[in-house]
C-alpha cells in the first residue's frame, strides 16, 4: 500500500510538473502571439500614417481619413502625429477633372465653386465641392475655346473650320453671341462685360461689351489697353514708356478719380496687370503689388510681392491672394506680411478663386481643383486697433491684455474658455522722469505683465525705456480672489533706469527683474515682494529674456542662468550660440526650452545642465523683400531670412511642445520622440506673442497684438470629431470605402472612421 502511494503521489508530482511547464509554455506562447499581433497592429498603423502623410496634397480628404484611421488602429507617437496633421491640413478636397490628359480646355466659374471643362466639342460643368456633373452640351462647330466667362455661361471659341475666327458661345441659351471676330482677336472676360481686342496690334484700340448681348459699352483710344475688368469698371493703361492706370464707369460714360493716376510706374512696366474686385483696384508689377480703394480713391497698400502670376481679392476686398512660381499667399490689406501661404510644390497654377460664401480658397493646377481652408488666416476676430501687450497665463486659464488710450494703459482680464471680462484693473501711472526739461512721452512707454508660475497672480507696470525714471509702479494682482495685493516702486536712489523685463515666482513672493541704466547695458535683480525691497543684484546674467523655474531655484537669461537664492551666474550656450528669442520652463520644472532668432529650439533638463536635443527650424523662410511681425524680418546685414521663436510652452503631462513665431507661425513637437505634430497650424498670421496650454494638455491657446486670444484643440478625441466634420461638411463621402480601406488598411479589419 505504501509502495502504491508513493508511486500515486510521483505521478500526480510529474503530471503537476508537466502541467505546470505546459501553463508556461502556452502562457509564454499566448504571450508571444499577443505581442506579435500588437507589433503587426502598431506596424499597420504606421503605415496608414505614412500614407496619409503621402496623400496630403494628391487626396487631401482621404489624407485626413487616414489620419483618423491611423489612431483608431493604435495610439502611438506616430499615429498622434497623422492625426493632428489632418487636424491643422490646409488642403481640404482635390477634384479632378474626369477628361483625361492635357488636351481640354479648363476654367474655373461661379468663384471657383465650379469646373469648366471643354473637350472636343463637348463642354461640361462640375461640382467642385460635390464632385458632381453639373450640364454638358455640344459646340454647334470644331474649335479651340480659349477663354471663358466668370459664371461659365460664355466661351470664347477659336474656330478651326471655313477659316480662322474667334467667337462667343452662349452655354446656357445654346446660340451664338455677336458676330464672328478675326482669327487675332483676344477676348478678356469680366462680371458682366468682356473685351475684345487684337493681339498684334494694340493701336487699334480695344472693345468693352455687355455679356448679355455684346452691345459695346466702351471703346478705348488707340494704344489705350484695357488690361482689367470686373462689372461696369475697366481699368485703363496706355502703351508707352509710362503712365498712370485710369479707371472708366462704362455705364456712368464718366472717368473714376483717385491716387492711382498719380502712379506714373505702373503702365510702362513688363508683365504687369490691373485687377479690379472687391472695390478696389491693384497694380500687379514685377516689383510688388500695390492697392487702392475704388470709392475713396486713397491707396491701401503696397505689398512686397514679386513675381506674381495669379491674384484674386476676397468679395469683401479685405484680403487679396497671390500666387508666384512657389506659393500662394493670402494678404490682410494693412498688413506687411502674408496671413496664409500655402506651398506649391512645383505644381503650375491655371486660376485662383475666392469662395464667397466658404472660407476657402481654390486654385487650378492642370486638371484639378485644389481647395485651401484659410478660415483662420481670415477671421472676423482681427483688431484694427492692435493691442500693446497681451499675455496668457501659464494654466491658460486667464489672458490679460493692455491697450494705451492717451496717457494711460486699459489693462483687462478675461477667460480663456469663452473671452469673458473678469476684470478691468487699476491704472497704474506713468513713470516719471527724473530729468523734469525731459517728461516721458506716452508713446515711448510699453506695459509689462507677468504671471506667477500657476497663474494666481500677475505682476504689471508701465515702463520708459531711456529715461531714468522715479517712482516706478508695480502692482501685484491676485487673480483668484480679484483684488491687489500689494504694489512696489522699483525705482530708488541707485537704481533708477527703465525697467524693460519682469517675471514672477511662485506665490508672487519674488520678482525677477531687467533694468537698463545706460545705453546699451542690462543689470538684473530680484526682489522680495512681501518685504517691498530688493535683495539681489544677478551680477553676470545680463539678459533680456527672464524664466523662472517654478520653484523658484533656477532663473535663466540670455544663455546664462543663475541659481537661486544664490546668485551664482553660469554661461549656458542654450541654442548653439544662437541670440534668444524665447525661453519657458514646463509647469513642473522638469524640463526647459529655450528658442532662438533663427527659429530652432533645443530641450534641457530642469536643471538646464544636460541638453535633451535641439529641434530644427521648420518655419517657412522670408521670401525676398517680406518681414514678419514688428521689428521682424530678414537681417538687413546677413540676409538671414529665418522666422524667429517669439513665444514657447510645455504642455501639463510634458508631451507636447508649442513653438510660435515673430511671423505667426505656430509650431507643435512631440517631446519624446522630437517629431513634429503635423505641419505649421493655420493662424491669423500676426506675430505670436505668448502660447499656453490647458490644464488638460488638450487645448492650445496662442496670442497676438491683432488677435489677442486663439484657441486651438488637439486633444485626440475631439481632434477626431474635428477631422470628421470637415470632411462630412463638404457635402459628399463622410468615411473611407470598404474598396479604400483595402488598398490603404490591407493589414486591419475594416471599421468606420467616422461616427463609427
């Protein structure tokens, strides 16, 4: 019996053993092929990035889907960066005319919302946005069309048979308009009107006549050519070495005055043009573009750019688009450097059109239809009146803004989620000079803001920079409970200079401060808030640009930093040596950023002692001639046309990295990997004053002296809901095709992107 049991419990011990290697074996398998499969899952979702990021510019819109369809299939660095791409795609759709080849005529109509095409002698109409044939007919003989009207309704047809002739096809009554015009005539169409006239011959003069029923309305002088039309308004030049554009009422018989008679450049210059639209009229040279107002007759402005081939103004003449050989841009009239600019690629335009009811911008390049979103670039929410300062606060809870009206500063707080005012804040005075044969002048002084690092209390004065100035006021303001909670002079017997930098510490219990005493020279200092003194003087840091770790233990400048409450100065070479542009802490002090004049950031440790990698400048260079914001733009001595860092953020969870630039770009990195999320993010195109983040890391805002507050959402899942209504707002397909989905998610199982 004994033998039996020991026998009984040896095999129960090697069945145990047995059964336990066999667990771990199917464990470790079952393991393995998990794995595999999240390998093989997170390997086609990489591709569905790589792809979307192909697609961006020959199928935008199935680009975006791919980027929610990347995210979808798994959550990774690179598949986060496919998303936000097609968050921030400034191509919306592409539509491609069926005729194939190069052969047909194409024009876009209706503002660029339709597609002419002409092959043959068959003409047909598309649907833009929809996709959608809209009327086809057949020309009554064979010939080329050369030129269309801007509703589509005319052609202008150069006959092949019974001798060369030029001629009018009316599409939409299906006849002939007016007579039969030599083989040399040209044929220029306007809203409402167009002009004929010979192309080897301008002193014949040209012809403007009514579309409707080609009665002529005006007959320019010889050697007079009408190189603009747009209504009953034709713009006027006569051949010559010189002479100023005239502009003609065709229905009124009466000449328009204004300041562009005095512009005696322009006619005699090559390859320029005249545009009216909008009610204004401009000047399209080799040299720039120059605008005036139709009904004032006052100039507008003179744009610095060269080279172009297209423009078209936006029906409320705000804005006018140009493209040249590389990009289109989109101008805000006032303002000296583009608010869009979108690249070409290489890509050989054939129209530019407005769209007056979206906004959209849309050109033809061969046979398709490109559609560009510039709703940001265009917004209503633009002030003509620009603000002298505006900051948002580090939690991106608060934006405090400060305007001058006379001599005094309108300092305002509002909410970030929705712009409410929180509060209007006390005035603080002017600096007064100490020099009384040498007052400060309002107009020489600028404001000055700082928050604490989380966001409970700003610190504002008003600074003379030049003048030794007593006192110097600096309020502090507790922003939670909405009342002041102390104020300091800065200014004393032996320090008296402007003070032209501020930054805040925890608790608003220090500050950190640049004076400049003389010409040229900085000195820093810190001082003990509650005890309303100073108690350091930063001998060494020398520095314009001020961030306090939150803490409160490290301060950095312009590439040095000193510890705290020390005051040991160290040099730092932040930025390859570069002059700095931004510095900023993350909320938590665990990492630094530091940006410089050419546009590369590098990343530190919160100790800035060991450089974490330098991220390169992806901000699109200056063209010839432009500027970005204020005292901004190309080196005049070395040329350097990069776009400087004007502003930095570090997200809450320490992911993501928000870079703006003096020109308006903006900029977002993901901070482990190093990689760009997406490309530049459309703005209203001034110059990037301060970024934030929210408390949730989702929600981007930015600021600018035109545009104080601007918000943008990259939280993924309401980045999806984003992407997927653009896309179904256009009107057709709202998700991938299961017949798409094969040839682009071979790997993945097929589900909805959208609402699925």
């Amino acid at each position: 019996a004994a033998r039996s049991t020991r026998r009984a419990r040896a095999a129960v011990g090697v069945l145990s053993a047995v059964l336990a290697v066999a667990l771990v074996a199917g464990l470790s398998a079952w393991t393995q092929s998990r794995d595999n499969e999240r390998r093989r899952i997170d390997d086609a979702a990489r591709r569905i990035a790589a792809v979307a990021e192909g697609l961006s510019t020959t199928d935008p819109r199935t680009a975006q889907l791919l980027g929610v369809a990347a995210w979808r299939v798994s959550q990774l660095p690179e598949t986060r960066q496919a998303l936000l791409g097609a968050l921030g795609q400034q191509e919306l759709d592409a539509f491609s005319d069926p005729a194939p080849g190069d052969g047909p005529f194409r024009a876009l109509t209706d503002s660029g919302r339709t597609l002419l095409s002409v092959e043959g002698r068959t003409w047909r109409t598309w649907d833009v946005a929809r996709h959608r044939r809209i009327a086809e007919g057949r020309l009554p003989e064979a010939g080329t069309a050369i030129g269309a009207s801007p509703d589509g309704r005319l052609l202008a047809i150069h006959g092949l048979g019974r001798g060369d002739w030029v001629r009018l096809w009316d599409t939409a009554a299906g006849r002939w308009l007016g007579d039969r015009l030599p083989a040399s005539s040209f044929v220029d169409f306007g809203e409402g009107t167009y002009v004929v006239g010979a192309v080897d011959d301008v002193r014949e003069g040209m012809g403007v006549h009514s579309a409707m029923d080609g009665k002529l309305l005006f007959e320019a002088e010889p050697d007079t050519t009408v190189p603009g039309v747009a209504g009953r308004l034709v713009a006027l030049c006569t051949v010559g070495d010189g002479g100023a554009p005239q502009v003609r009422d065709v229905t009124a018989r009466r000449t328009v005055h204004g300041r562009w008679e005095r512009a005696g450049d322009v006619c005699g210059q090559e390859r320029s043009q005249l545009l009216l639209g909008g009610g204004r009229l401009a000047a399209v040279t080799p040299s720039g573009v120059r605008v005036w107002d139709i009904r004032s007759g006052e100039e507008l402005d003179q744009l610095p750019a060269t080279g172009v081939t297209y423009a078209a103004f936006s029906k409320d003449g705000k804005f006018l688009a140009t493209a040249d050989g590389e990009e289109i841009r989109v101008w805000r009239l006032g303002v000296d450097a583009p608010v869009f600019r979108h690249s070409l690629n290489n890509q050989h335009l054939g129209g530019l059109a407005w769209d007056p009811t979206h906004p959209v911008l849309r050109y033809l390049e061969a046979g398709t239809v490109h559609t560009l979103d510039v709703t940001a670039a265009v917004t209503s929410a633009w002030q003509e009146n620009p603000a002298d300062k505006v900051l948002i606060s580090p939690d991106g809870r608060t934006l405090a803004t400060a305007r001058r009206t006379g001599s005094t500063y309108r300092l305002e707080l509002r909410d970030t989620r929705d712009q409410r005012l929180l509060r209007t804040l006390p005035p603080t005075p002017l600096p007064v000079s100490s020099d009384p044969s040498r007052p400060v002048r309002p107009e020489d002084t600028l404001p000055l803001l700082a928050f604490a690092p989380d966001g409970k209390a700003l610190a504002y004065a008003v600074s003379a920079p030049g003048y030794e100035a007593s006192p110097q006021r600096l309020t502090i303001w507790d922003v939670t409970r909405g009342r002041v909670r102390t104020t300091l002079d800065l200014a004393s017997k032996t320090s008296a200079g402007a003070v032209i930098t501020i930054a805040l510490g925890p608790d608003a219990r220090t500050l950190h401060l640049t004076r400049t005493p003389g010409i040229g020279e900085l000195t820093n200092e810190t001082w003990d808030i509650a005890r309303h003194r100073r108690t350091a003087v930063l001998t060494g840091l020398s520095s314009s640009h001020l961030a306090v770790r939150p803490d409160d233990g490290l301060l950095v400048g312009d590439n040095r930093t000193a510890s705290l409450p020390s005051g040991k100065t160290t040099g730092r070479n932040l930025v390859q040596g570069g002059e700095i542009g931004a510095l900023a802490f993350a909320p938590d002090g665990s990492r630094f950023a530091a940006g410089d004049q050419t546009g590369r950031v590098a990343l530190w440790d919160g100790t800035v002692r060991q450089r974490e990698g330098t991220l390169p400048n992806v901000f699109p260079a200056f063209p010839e001639g432009m500027t970005g914001g204020q005292d901004s733009g190309p080196d005049p001595v070395s040329g350097d046309t990069s776009e400087a860092v004007s502003a930095l953020a570090i997200s809450p969870d320490g992911r993501t990295l928000a870079v703006g630039g003096e020109a308006g770009s903006l900029q977002l990195w993901d901070i482990a990997t190093q990689q760009q999320l997406g490309g530049l993010m459309t703005t209203p195109g001034d110059a990037i004053d301060t970024v934030a983040f929210g408390a949730d890391s989702g929600t981007v805002y930015a600021g600018s002296a035109h545009v104080p507050l601007q918000r943008y959402t990259i939280e993924p899942s309401k980045a999806v809901e984003s992407v997927c209504a653009r896309v179904q707002g256009s009107g057709h397909r709202d998700d991938l095709t299961r017949a798409q989905w094969r040839t682009y998610v071979p790997d993945v199982p097929y589900r909805k992107v959208c609402g699925g």
